[in-house]
C-alpha cells in the first residue's frame, strides 16, 4: 500500500486565490484600481470553451476584471491581431491570453507575438523564455502550468536542490520552462523526450518527476524510484463506462502503482490543474503590479 502524500492541487489553489484576493484588495483600496485580463477566444472548440468559461470565473472569484472577446472560426488573423492591438493599447487590461490553439490557417506565432511584453500573462514570448533561461536574469512571468508544478514542490517543503529532477516533456509551454525552473532551484536537471533511449531507467533514477508527455498513465511504476516526488502534468481523457460522461481524465502517470512508490504523488484531476489557472491569476497580478509601479 502507498504511504505517498498526495499533494492536494484544489485545497493549494484555493489558498492561494485566498492570498491573491487579500493581496488584491489592499492594492484596490491604496490605488482604486483592480487588475484586468484580457482573454480572447477563436473558434468553437468545447474544451476551450470550458477553459476560457473557469478562467473567467477564477478572475471574478479574487476581484479581477475579465475582459473577453470571442471571434467565430472563420475570423481572419488580421482581426485576431486587431483584438490584441486593442488590449495592448487599453491601460484597463494587464494580461492578455490568447486560448490557444487557434484555428487551422491562423499563424499562432505571429498571434503571440503581437502581445505586449508587458501584458504576457503566458510567459510564451522568447524574450521572457530567454530571460527564464539565462542566469541572473528574471523574467517578467513564469509560465503557468511549470509556475504551478513547482509551487506545490515548495509548499509541500519537497527538497530540490542538488536533486535528480527529471521532466518528461519538452514542448514550449510545460516541459521546456518546467525544466528551467528545475534547474534555477539547483536540481541536476535530464529532460526525456520521444527519442530519448531508456527513459523509464533515466526516469526510475530520479527524485523528482514532472510528467508532461500526453500518453494516459503512460508511466508506470517501474518509472518512479521510491521516494520520488511525482508532478502528473497530464490531462487525458478515457473511456469509461461507468461515468455519466462516458470518460473520465488520468494523467501521463499510472497513479496506483506510482503512489506505491513515491513519497508524494499529484492526483489528476486535483492536482496540477486547478494550480494552472491559479498562477495565470498571480501573473495578472504581478502584471497589474510591475505596469502601476507597485
Ligand atoms: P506536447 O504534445 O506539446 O508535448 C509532449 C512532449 O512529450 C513532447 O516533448 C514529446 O516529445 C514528449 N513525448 C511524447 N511521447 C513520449 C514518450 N513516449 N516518451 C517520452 N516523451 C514523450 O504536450 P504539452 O506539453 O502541451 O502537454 C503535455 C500534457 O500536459 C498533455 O496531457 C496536456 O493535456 C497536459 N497539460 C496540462 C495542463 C494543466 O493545466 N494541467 C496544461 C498544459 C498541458 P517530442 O518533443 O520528441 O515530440
């Protein structure tokens, strides 16, 4: 039987939003002012849908003004970048969140690219992963699902430095950035990917383990060396009959055979996620600080 601490991601984010909320109203009271986020949405995709709908909810439930504008799949790039001009231009709006990913034929890049760098709530512009990058530099935002991961190391007191992390994953926005705030926290840092050879003997040597690879409950418990902290960045959907939905979500990790081994262990759902729109509502606030001089 596992004696993992299962790292609760829902009671964290609550907590922090509980901060933010404080923090938020001594700010409204000193300046008049609340932070704004900008989100602008393309297309009818359900799951984006889903997204953009809790992020909005998340603002107002800690006193940020949500900004939204939804265009229809057939909105042209000019018209998307029209949006963002606007938001960049309005003092009201901190953070801009482009949901990705857009519409087939629309160039994302260039998309992002038109954010302010001060209004980057994301953390995706090179400038920023640069900045996360190099040594003695701090980046304007940290990007949200890594900030998330390893704010549950931190407050659940795992140690990181001098420690094997390894991250599974190196796509922009989790793998890459989660990686180098490994490494800025000391650990010994391997990043495994599609063409790695023996990533499962790599994986079974390290202390700590961000899975963010999209393969439900790929990882099984031969990956996890025990003791090891495990951070399932996973979110897949599979059948389930017995659910009202027809499905239910895992993670890339096999959760019952990892949480037999592993000292601490992140659920899914409950762990990682709800963290991820929690820390996109910080970095609102931080923008909301860094742009009024705070
Ligand atoms: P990507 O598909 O962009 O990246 C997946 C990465 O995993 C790639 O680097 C890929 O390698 C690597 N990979 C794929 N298969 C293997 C394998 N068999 N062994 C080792 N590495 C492998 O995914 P994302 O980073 O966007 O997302 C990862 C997961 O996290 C998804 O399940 C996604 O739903 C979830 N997610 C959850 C969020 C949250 O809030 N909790 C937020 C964002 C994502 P290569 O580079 O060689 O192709």
């Amino acid at each position: 039987e596992g004696t993992a601490t299962i790292i609760d991601g829902k009671m964290t984010a609550a907590a922090i939003r509980k901060e933010i909320a404080t923090e938020l109203a001594e700010l409204k009271a000193k300046t008049s002012k609340v932070p704004g986020l900008a989100v602008v949405l393309v297309g009818n995709r359900k799951d984006s849908e889903t997204y953009v709908r809790s992020k909005k909810k998340s603002c107002a439930e800690v006193g940020i003004e949500s900004f939204g504008t939804e265009l229809s799949d057939q909105a042209t790039e000019e018209e998307i970048l029209k949006v963002v001009a606007d938001y960049n231009a309005n003092p009201a709006v901190n953070g801009i969140l482009v949901q990705l990913p857009l519409p087939k034929g629309i160039n994302e890049q260039r998309v992002l690219d038109a954010i302010s760098l001060e209004k980057d709530v994301d953390g995706f512009s090179p400038e920023n992963i640069g900045q996360l990058a190099m040594r003695g530099r701090t980046p304007r935002f940290v990007p949200c699902t890594p900030k998330g991961c390893i704010e549950l190391l931190e407050r659940y007191n795992v140690p990181i430095a001098g420690k094997n992390a390894v991250v599974v994953g190196r796509s922009n926005i989790v793998g890459l950035p989660a990686a180098l705030l490994l490494q800025n926290r000391d650990a010994t840092v391997t990043i495994v990917h599609s063409r790695t050879k023996d990533a499962q003997k790599i994986c079974a040597d390290a202390d700590i383990v961000i899975a963010a690879l999209g393969k439900a409950e790929f990882m099984t418990g031969d990956w996890i060396k025990p003791g090891a902290a495990v951070i399932d960045v996973g979110i897949n959907a599979v059948d389930d009959k017995t659910s009202p939905k027809g499905y239910k979500l895992v993670g890339d990790v096999n959760y019952k055979e990892a949480s037999a081994k592993a000292n601490w262990i992140t659920p899914v759902p409950g762990g990682v996620g709800p963290m991820t729109i929690c820390m996109l509502l910080k970095n609102t606030l931080e923008g909301f600080k860094q742009q009024n001089g705070l």
